[in-house]
C-alpha cells in the first residue's frame, strides 16, 4: 500500500517505516524469550506503537496522507494495540 507521496516518503514516511520494524522485532523476540522476560518487549512494542499513531495523527494534520488512508492506519493500530494489550495484561495478572 503506497501511504505516503514522494516527497515525504524519505523523512516522515522512512521514520514511520522503522518504528513499524521494531514494532515487529519487539513483537518477535516476546514470542521466543521466556515467560520472565517478555513484558519488557510487549512494553516497549506497546511505547513505539503509541509513537507511530503520534506520527500518523502528524500525517494528517499536515496533510501529507487524506483522512481515508488515516482511517486506516489508525485502524490497523488499534487492532495491533488491542492485541498487544491482551497479551500484556495476560502476563501481569497470571
């Protein structure tokens, strides 16, 4: 999905990139580390996805992506944020 214009692509649109990818190796390190050890990794994917949401909230406010593409995205972050959510609460309360 092409979300941002060239322009953008290589600033905004590179920082959003790479904290989607640490997103995701926060994501997969907490899948293979021992039960001990992944609240710390859920933590920091839970931070960086609030981060990245700030980022796509600053997409539409300066009008770099419409508001369908915004929709989306912020779509995508909820589900991502409700997932990680569940699987952190369910470490602090076992």
């Amino acid at each position: 999905m092409e979300v941002f214009p060239k322009r953008q692509k290589f600033s905004i649109g590179q920082k959003c990139e790479n904290i989607i990818i640490e997103i995701l190796e926060s994501i997969i390190i907490a899948s293979q580390v021992p039960k001990t050890s992944k609240l710390l990794y859920l933590e920091k994917a839970s931070i960086k996805l609030n981060i990245l949401k700030i980022f796509f909230r600053l997409l539409k406010e300066f009008r770099i992506v419409d508001i369908k593409k915004y929709i989306n995205l912020e779509t995508y972050c909820q589900e991502i944020g409700k997932m990680l959510g569940g699987w952190i609460k369910s470490i602090k309360y076992r």
